[in-house]
C-alpha cells in the first residue's frame, strides 16, 4: 500500500536530471534511462589523451536556477561545483581583426561601445531598457508556464506586444544601434540556442538581460562536474540512473503511458513517463504513430528546426595565452552566412566560429604546459545535401588554417589529440531528428503554445522537457522546462 510511485526519465541531459531531481523531492520513486554510457546528453564529456572535453554547453547563466534544484536536496551549490564568473563574458573578433570585450561591466561596455560609434552608446541604454522589458515578460512571466492551452498564449500576447515580440532579435538591436559591428555584438545570442537573429522572436533579446544580471560563469572542472553533482543529487533521493540504456517505445493502454520498452526488450512500468529525449524523435519513434493527432510525422516534417553544429575538439602541446576563454570569431558575412546555414542550408566556404579554452581558466583540463580547445561553426542540419563524412576532415582542415592564420598560429604543428562531432552524429549518436543541435528553431510560430506542450497533447501521463519543448534550448531554458513540471504533474498520492 505503501509503495511509491514510478516515474521514467528518458535521457540525462540538463532537463532530464533536473526533472529527475524535481519529481524526486515531491516522493516518486525515479529511474533515468540514458542511451549513452555516461550522463550529460549534449553535456557529455570526453576524455582521451590526459584532456578533458565539454561535448556541448560552456556557459552557465542563471545558476540561481541550479542553485533552486540543489536546495530541494538540502544542499548548496556551491559544496559540490566551484562556478567562477567569466571577465569579460567573450571577446568577439570581427573579421578585420579588430575585437569587442563583451562584459557586466557597464563603464567597461560604453567604453567598447564608444571605440566603434560613440553615438550608440545613448541606443545601447534605450536597448537595454527594451531587454529588460523583454525580460520582465520573457523570463518573469513565461519561462515556468504550462503553455498547454491556446487560452494561455492568447493571455499572453499583450504582454509580448507591449516588448515588440513581432521583431526579430536583429531587428530589435537595429532600432537602438546603427554601428554594423555593434548590431553583429548584440544580435548574436540567439545562435546559442539554435536561433537565426534575423527570425527569431525578439523575445529572445532576455539573453542579454540575463548574462547582465546574473554574469556567464563556468564550472571548474568543466560543465561535466555540473551534471555530475545533478547525478548526485538525484542518487542522493534514492533515484537510479542506468546507462546503455535505450529506450525503444513509451508503452501505451489506451492513451496513457504506462511505462517503456528498452532496446533489449525489457520493460519498464511506470505511473509518469518524462522525455528528455529529442521532442520530434519522442514522437516519431516512441510514440505509436496511429496516437498522434497533432504531431504526426507530416508536421514533424514540415516544423522548423534549429541549424546543426560542426565542433572540432582538438588539445595542443603549447599553451595559447592570449587567447581568452571564450571568444567568439565573426565572419566577413554575417546575414548572408546565416541565410546559408539556416535558409539555403549549404555548407558556405566562410563561417563564423565559436573557440573555447577552457585551460585559460582551468589548466586541470589538459597536461601540464598543454592547452584544451573546441572550435564551433554552426552548419546546415541534414535538410542540407551535405555527406558529412567525405566533408568533415575538409571543414576541419579549412577551420584549423583559419584559426592558425589569426589566433592560433602553428596549430596544426602542436595539435596532439583530435576528434570530431558532425551533424550525423547529432542524429546517430544523440537522436536530434534531422541533425538539427536545439531541436525546434525559436521563431515567433514555434514559441510558448505552439511548441511541443510540456504535458503532451498526445498522451496522458507523459511530459516533455529539453530543448525541444517550453520554453527552449540553452541551460536556463532546459532547467526551467523541468520546473514547470511542478505544475502540471500530478503529486504521487493523487
């Protein structure tokens, strides 16, 4: 009579250890799946040659999220992961060479301003009122909603109208700042959670607010010690989390999931079943096909997604030291790229790049003397014609002579570990349907209601969180997915 009840989390990325963590302070008894043999999804970690990579998420904002999850264990964040705020947040390099240090200093941003434009330093503070605005809404009001009726959304559109949420981000910046530099600085965020800066909703433009308020930080040891406490928290409650353990179908009586079958045809009965998995591959391949009313595998089809991400991680045998932790490297295009990458989905012979090094904060990640590296470029999903197996040692090659002519001179000479992740192995390895890294792009058509519900319309007894749900991809909105679980998941005594 008294057993606690079940509840099943598929995948142990941020949003799924999250839920794991919530569902386990309100008394289920939670088990995660994860098809991997570690923890972390996009957040995995790999080690080879005495470095240590960070697959995917770098920047950590918002750790008051983080910290909320570790005070429903009765524990501090900060005994179990040592954030350290970065200073700058980036260094952005324009193509000419010459470069903006991006901070939470306000003296510090006017004064980069000023070195551009001094004119838009007055449209930066009109800029930074309309974020902040943007935020009040964005953040305050929407980020922990259940946006599982059309009646919620249409509540909420006068409070979007009032931040011009009909404006892309770009198009927002554009209002307040002329300089061309200036506008590639502020519009850039969205590309961190899959987003075009010319489509997607201005609502977006909280990113800004959000890095100002709270900084961007990293965690010492890399962001794997971030899912490794998540992992402890969840054991901590007596939760189990198995790895190789993939999940092959949601069993279903009637329209309520009931449980799972994994790969190996073990079942798994549960009374609340969680995705974290990829949302249109939940739907596509684990949910029965004959269940789905709204999203059938036409309108998985036809949605939007995210662009896919080419990442060469690679460790060198010299240290870089001008080279900041992170810095961001912009193209000689910056419309006509993302057109390439978003619209006509070609692999353009330019590309803007993000480089991580995260030895210049944490030298434990690589040998001594040696330095760690990740090179970002953001490519077509699979909806691009591209075979990405004769092309990918091509890209990398072309990136390493590019890096080597700018900041990293010599690469090639001193790289002493390498290995590479593609759009397929998006799809192969992580299950993201057409490669596509964020899952559902964030326009204006797939935001709040429009997205995959965080309770699915399909079935009773499953919800969703990630990126691919409400409110969306980047670890404030993956974290925040599994607090609106709170919501709409029933207590395990009901």
């Amino acid at each position: 009579m008294n057993k606690k009840r079940v509840a099943i989390v598929i995948g142990s990325g941020f949003g799924g250890l999250a839920a794991a963590v919530r569902l386990g302070a309100r008394g289920y008894q939670v088990k995660v799946l994860e098809k991997l043999d570690a923890p972390g999804g996009r957040a995995y970690v790999y080690r080879q040659d005495g470095f240590t990579f960070d697959a995917g998420p770098t920047i950590i904002t918002a750790p008051f999220l983080l910290e909320e999850l570790w005070s429903l264990c009765g524990r501090r964040l900060a005994d179990d992961v040592d954030l350290r705020e970065m200073k700058p947040f980036y260094r952005i390099r324009f193509d000419d060479g010459s470069h903006f240090d991006y901070s939470g200093d306000d003296a510090a941003m006017k004064a980069e301003i000023a070195r551009f434009n001094p004119a838009d330093v007055a449209g930066y503070e009109r800029f930074l009122e309309a974020s902040a605005a943007v935020y009040s809404v964005g953040f305050d009001k929407m980020l922990s909603v259940s946006f599982d009726s059309l009646w919620s959304m249409v509540r909420a559109v006068p409070h979007l109208a009032r931040v011009q949420f009909y404006r892309s981000v770009y198009g927002l910046v554009a209002r307040y700042i002329s300089d061309p530099k200036l506008r590639m600085v502020f519009s850039f965020h969205p590309l961190l959670v899959g987003g075009n800066p010319f489509n997607t909703t201005a609502v977006y433009a909280l990113i800004a607010q959000l890095e100002r308020r709270y900084g961007v930080h990293f965690a010492m040891g890399g962001t794997g010690s971030l899912v490794r406490g998540m992992v402890s928290l969840v054991e901590s409650q007596g939760g189990q989390i198995r790895y190789n353990a993939a999940v092959r179908e949601i069993l279903v009586e009637g329209r309520r999931a009931v449980g799972v079958a994994l790969a190996d045809g073990e079942q798994i009965r549960a009374d609340v079943v969680v995705s974290n998995a990829d949302s249109a591959s939940t739907y596509r391949h684990l949910v029965p096909r004959r269940l789905r009313k709204r999203w059938t595998d036409r309108k998985l089809a036809r949605a939007r997604y995210s662009m896919s991400l080419f990442v060469w991680y690679f460790g060198t045998d010299r240290q870089y030291p001008d080279v900041p932790h992170h810095m961001i490297m912009l193209g000689p295009r910056y419309q006509p790229l993302l057109n390439d990458i978003f619209e006509r989905k070609v692999l353009a012979e330019d590309y803007s790049l993000y480089l991580h090094r995260p030895t210049a904060t944490d030298p434990s990640l690589a040998p001594p003397g040696c330095d760690a590296f990740y090179v970002l470029s953001p490519v077509p999903n699979l909806d691009g014609d591209i075979d990405w197996k004769e092309a990918g040692e091509r890209y990398r090659t072309a990136i390493a002579d590019s890096l080597a002519a700018t900041v990293l001179p010599d690469l090639e000479q001193h790289v002493v570990t390498s290995r590479l992740l593609t759009p397929a192995d998006f799809e192969d390895r992580l299950s993201s349907y057409k490669g596509a890294a964020f899952g559902f792009a964030p326009v204006l058509t797939q935001t709040g209601w429009f997205r995959p519900h965080n309770r699915s319309e399909e079935l009773v007894g499953l919800y969703l969180v990630g990126a691919g749900t409400h409110p969306g991809a980047g670890l404030p909105g993956v974290i925040s997915s599994a607090k609106v679980l709170d919501m709409i998941v029933p207590d395990p005594g009901k």
